[in-house]
C-alpha cells in the first residue's frame, strides 16, 4: 500500500499532464498582454503617455489603441482630434460640417446672413429674413420698427397702429377708450366708469349706495356693504335676528350654533 501513497509535496507523473498545462499557460499569458494593452494597464508603446492618475496610460491626442500599439488617427482636413475612444476619433473645426464620415466641408453661408455661435448653422442678418437657403431684405411698412423675431415678417407696428396684410393702418379708438398694448386680443379698453358696447364706450349708470368695480365682468358696479343687489339697483339687507354680514358684505348667514329656516335663524338641534 505504501507504494502507492504519495507524499506532500512530491509530483505525481501522469502521462500528458506536463505539456496540456505549459501549453495552457502560453495561452493565457498571449492572450492577456492584448487585453492589457487594450485597458493601458500594460507595457507603455510609442505615442502614449502616462496616466494622471490611476496608473496605466493613454494613447497621446490623435492617436488610438490597435492591439499592442497607439497608431494615428486619419483626421481630415478642417477637423480635430476628439481624445475619446468611440466614434471616428475626430470632429470638423467650427463653420465645417462633416459628410461621409471622412471629410469635412465648410457650411455654406449665403450673403447677408452670418455663422451661429454654436457654428453649426447660419441666421440672417437684421433686417433681412431666410428664405430658403437665401437672406432676403424686409420691406419695413410705414408706422413699422424691425424685431428680433427670425420667423414671420421681421417687424411689428408701433404703438397706436395694427398689421393689415403689408401695412400699419390706426387702430380706431374710441372716445374714453384706451390703448391695451395687448400683443393679442382686445387693442384698446373702455377707461374706468365706462364699458365697451357695439365699439364705443358709455358710461357706466351707478345707482345709489354703489361704487365701480374694477372687474371686467358684470354691471361694472358694486352695492356698498350692507346692500345687496335686485335687479338695477342696491336694496338694504334686513339682517334678521342672530345672522350677520359675510365676508362680501352683500349677503348674510347665520350665527354660529344657529341654522336657516324659512328665512330666520334658529338654534339648531
């Protein structure tokens, strides 16, 4: 039995072992300095640089891992290298745009117009507005100023006019009407104590124990606290006995711990 137990320690010879595991370990070991070399972990190649920190290095600007080595990037003219590790490697220059994936043409800027901060696109100059792929000039109207507006016609009339197809005509106001300076809706209001009524602005009839109300809707007056209105007019409130004025003043409810009923106050059960 003593022949056949192996001490600690000592090689058991198996026929073939030796060779399948040498031969594995080449295999790991070739491919691994790849993948080491792909995360700049590895061996530091030509055209690389050091890690700020981390350890490891990157492939300098302009140039891209391929394997074991950093090779240059084939930038186009009027383009920069990127630094990242995706896509092409490269970006066109401002006023350039890229076409095919390998070059990179300028945009083309027609008269009267200019580049965009962002480079990639053009606008019109003031006073002029796109066309298609052309700038062409504002006609300005009478009674009319230039706007920032790219879209639309360029211009807006000034204070006192409207826009009726290519022309500022006045806006009709009438007799104690006002300018609204509404960029949309109503151009002109009746002034305070007057309401608008088939384009004109009468006054409005106040009865007694009434004030103006401000609001847009309604009579355009208000019955004074403690009147409530019937019909034209501001008929005193009879409070009855253990009720008092709400907070409009214009009606009434009942006292705390009391209820209406058929018109009075009683205490609730």
């Amino acid at each position: 039995m003593s022949g056949f137990i192996a001490t600690v320690g000592s090689r058991i010879p198996t026929p073939g072992l030796g060779g399948a595991v040498i031969v594995a370990a080449s295999m790991i070991a070739f491919l691994a300095f790849p993948v080491l070399a792909q995360d700049g972990t590895g061996s530091m190649p030509e055209n690389a640089e050091a890690r700020d920190y981390g350890g490891g290095w990157n492939c300098a600007l302009g140039y891209r891992v391929a394997g074991e080595e950093c090779v240059a990037i084939d930038i186009p003219e009027n383009a920069y290298a990127t630094g990242r590790s995706y896509g092409s490697g490269w970006a066109c220059r401002r006023g350039y745009e890229e076409v095919g994936g390998t070059s990179c043409a300028a945009i083309p800027v027609p008269d009267n117009a200019f580049l965009r901060s962002s480079g990639y696109d053009w606008q019109c100059d003031r006073g002029y507005r796109q066309d298609r792929e052309a700038c062409v000039q504002i006609v300005l109207p009478d009674n009319a100023y230039l706007t920032d507006d790219t879209s639309g016609s360029g211009w807006t009339c000034e204070r006192g006019f409207t826009a009726s197809s290519s022309a500022c005509v006045p806006i009709a106001i009438p007799e104690n009407g006002y300018l609204t300076n509404a960029d949309y809706g109503d151009e002109w209001a009746c002034e305070r104590g007057f309401f608008e009524i088939d384009g004109r602005c009468d006054p409005v009839a106040i009865p007694a124990n009434a004030f103006l109300d401000p609001a847009s809707y309604g009579p355009g007056w208000r019955c004074e606290r403690g009147f409530e209105t019937v019909d034209t007019a501001c008929v005193a409130i009879d409070l009855p006995a253990n009720a008092h004025l709400d907070r409009s003043g214009n009606t009434w409810r009942c006292d705390r711990g009391f209820q209406l009923a058929d018109g009075e106050c009683v205490l609730g059960r």
